[in-house]
C-alpha cells in the first residue's frame, strides 16, 4: 500500500511538472532529501523515480517558453570550470570503472543544480526551495530529536541509500538546516508556524547531538557561534543560548559525553587515526600527481598499498578538502575552494546591499543565513567526505539566483527614479544642486 501511495505522489506532479517545469526541481529535491521511496519495502523502493522526474523536467524546459538562463558571473565561472576539470580528471583516473560510475552520479547531479539555476529565480521560487529541503531533511532531524527526547540511546541515522545515511552525514545535513529553519521563522506571518519553527528547531538541535558525531558537534558549535556573530540581537541571543546549551549538555547520556571526550584525545582513537592516515595517503596522491590527482573513487584499498603510510589501514576519505585533492589534485583543490569562498562573498555582497533596505530585509537574512549554511558545511566538511553532495550545490544555487534577484530589484528602483526625474526635470536640476 505504501509503494502504491508513493508512486501515485510522484506520477501526481508530471502533469504540473509539463506546466511549470520548476515544479519538476522540487519534486526531485523532495526525491533527493527524503527520499520517501526509501520508506516503502516493496517494488517502490528501487523504482528510478528521480531518472523519471529529471527526464520529464528536461522535456519540459525544452518546450517551455520561460526565460532559460544561467547567470554569468564569478561564482558560476569558478563552478562551469570545476566541472570541466572534473570531466579531465576522470580520463586520467587510477581506477577508471569505479571511476566512471561515480562520475555518472556526480555528473546528474551538477545538471540538476544547473537546470535550478535556470528555473529557481524569484522570491517565490527560492523560498519554495527551501522550504521542500528543510521539510525533506528536518522530517528525519524531527524524528530523530523525539527518539532523544523519549529517551533513546542509540545514534541517529538519516534515510537509507541517501547521501546523509550515517549519522556523521546526518548530524552534517541536520546542523545546515538549523539556519534555514531560522530563516523560515522569521519569514512565518502565522503565530503556530512560529512555535512549530520554534520546536523542530529544538528537536533538530538535539537530533544533531545524539548523532553522536563529533563532527557535527563542532560543526554546530560553529554554525551556532556564527549565528550569534551575525545576528541583530547579540544580547537577546546570547542569553538564549547560555540558557539552552547547558540544558542540551546534561540532558545527554554518559555515553555521548565519553565520545565527545575523545575530539582531546584523538591519538587513542583508532578511528581518528583511519582519518589521517586516508588524509596522507590524498595528499601523496597529488604530491606524484599534482595536476589531475587519483580521479573519482581513487580512495581504494589497491591504491592505498602504494600511497597510504599505513597500507593496511583503509579509510575513505573522510574530508571534503582531501577528497578533493585526492582525486582532482591542487588544480581541483584550488577551484573547489575558490567556489565556495565566492560564493560566500556573494551572499555578502547581498547582506550589504540590503543592509538599509525594509523591502529587502527578508533577502538580508537569508543572505546571513546561507553564510552560516556555508560555514557548517565548511566545518562539518572537515571531517565528512561530503564534496559533491547535492545539499552543498543547492546551497550555492540559492546563493547566486538570491543575488541576481537583489540586483534586479535594485536595478528596476534606479530605472524608475531615473524616469521619474526625466518626467519632472526641474526637480531632478533641483537635485543636483
């Protein structure tokens, strides 16, 4: 019964889908971030439904007559160019099979990112984004914080066969939604939504502890720190989260308090110790190839024999930054870098242009909060193998179209002050003296 009801949801939206092909990249993200075929145990749980849905977008945009446009700038250069140079990279992969398959995946999902660059734009669109992944990603951070909250003792999973299935990637996912959340509270014109907001926000924060993953706990430390960094209300804030973190430390087991411990002692951890092992072995394999690196999946336990200080000891790669310097050398390293520091500075350059604007003022705060999402992603990312993970390039969609949008409104306020001093010129010479 389960699989009949998923599958009706899904084929549901393809009539939409060829009416508004926008619709097509919320049904696919939905697919992407809940996974809800996951939930099923029968035929449903394999059914290619993100392939149908992706075929049937791409037909839509083909024949729809809305504007089809991928902005041009910094950011998307810097992006159009790490994608090329992965494309080079897998020609010269160490492991050319694995390499392919992983390619294959990588590859839709930097389609899809940009088939949302072209068909996110606006207000509206942006925010309905948002709102498909933080409900995809927080339904599993909200179960996840009342297992805690009931008194569960076990770690917290995400959805089975998505990218956040263990509990580091989903400490990691649940830890950049904490802003987003933030952002959809205040934007919320209804009291219950405000409280609802207010307790998911609760229950995620303690979903993300009882990971027990010690990346996630310093990722939100982070991301919360950040927060308070950026926010209008220091005072206010700061008291609120000297009140609430004691209340989250002790209310947690004995057991995640001894793991917690061991971020001072990592040298005991044998873990920890896969991690730096599998993080030298990367950076030998761009030390003999420092131009094109491993390619895709070089982390494999073969290759370690012959890059790894410890052959024996095999990890993947357990870090955004060695992943990619492993498998596509400096040149990636460098590219991959320089995207997400531009596209920081893009959601700056929107902070700064809205900084004194009431109309804006919704553009301001999603602009501080995807700077946090950035910066948990850049802290949880030190310990996660997370660098093509479709969450992360969402992010940097929402980031460049928010931009756009902030440039376009500016721009028509300055074209309709330019006409109506052209309609009164005695007031526009006024003005100049």
């Amino acid at each position: 019964m389960r699989d009949i009801l998923i599958t009706l949801m899904v084929f549901a939206t393809i009539p939409a889908i060829f009416y508004r092909p926008y619709i097509g990249v919320l049904v696919w993200s939905w697919l992407a971030y809940m996974n809800p075929h996951r939930l099923a145990w029968g035929f449903a749980a394999t059914f290619p439904f993100a392939q149908i849905i992706g075929v049937v977008t791409l037909a839509s945009l083909l024949f729809s007559s809305e504007k089809k446009r991928i902005p041009i700038n910094a950011v998307t250069i810097v992006w159009i160019t790490f994608v090329i140079w992965m494309n080079i990279t897998t020609l010269f992969a160490l492991e050319p099979d694995a390499s392919m398959i992983e390619w294959d995946r990588v590859m839709k999902i930097q389609l899809f990112s940009f088939i949302s660059l072209m068909l996110m734009y606006g207000r509206d669109r942006i925010n309905y984004l948002i709102m498909v992944i933080v409900a995809s990603v927080g339904l599993y951070s909200v179960k996840g914080g009342l297992f805690a909250f009931f008194g569960g003792t076990g770690r917290v999973y995400g959805p089975s066969g998505g990218f956040f299935e263990d509990n580091n990637s989903m400490g990691l996912a649940a830890v950049m939604m904490v802003p987003l959340m933030v952002y959809l509270y205040s934007i919320a014109n209804k009291r219950y939504l405000k409280y609802a907001m207010i307790a998911v926000l609760g229950l995620t924060i303690l979903a993300i502890l009882s990971t027990q993953s010690r990346g996630a706990f310093l990722a939100v430390s982070t991301t919360v720190a950040y927060l308070w960094y950026r926010s209008t209300m220091k005072t206010l804030i700061g008291i609120l989260i000297l009140c609430a973190a004691p209340i989250f430390w002790f209310s947690m087991p004995d057991h995640w308090h001894d793991r917690m411990a061991t971020i001072k002692t990592y040298e005991e951890d044998g873990s920890a110790m896969g991690r730096i092992n599998a993080w030298e072995f990367a950076y030998n394999v761009a030390a003999d190839r420092p131009i094109v690196g491993g390619g895709f999946r070089v982390f494999q336990p073969e290759q370690f024999e012959t890059y790894a200080p410890d052959p024996e000891n095999f990890h993947d790669a357990h870090s955004i930054y060695f992943e990619i310097l492993g498998e596509h050398g400096f040149v990636g390293l460098t590219l991959f870098l320089s995207l997400g520091f531009l596209t920081y500075l893009a959601a700056g350059q929107v902070i700064k242009k809205t900084r004194w604007r009431d109309d804006l003022k919704w553009a301001n705060l999603l602009g501080r909060m995807m700077q946090a999402c950035l910066v948990a992603y850049a802290t949880g990312g030190l310990f996660l193998g997370l660098a093509y993970w479709d969450l992360y390039y969402h992010f940097i969609v929402i980031v460049v179209l928010l931009r756009e949008h902030v440039n376009g409104v500016l721009a028509d306020n300055r074209q309709q002050i330019g006409e109506r001093m052209g309609e009164h010129p005695q007031t526009a010479g006024e003005a100049g003296k």
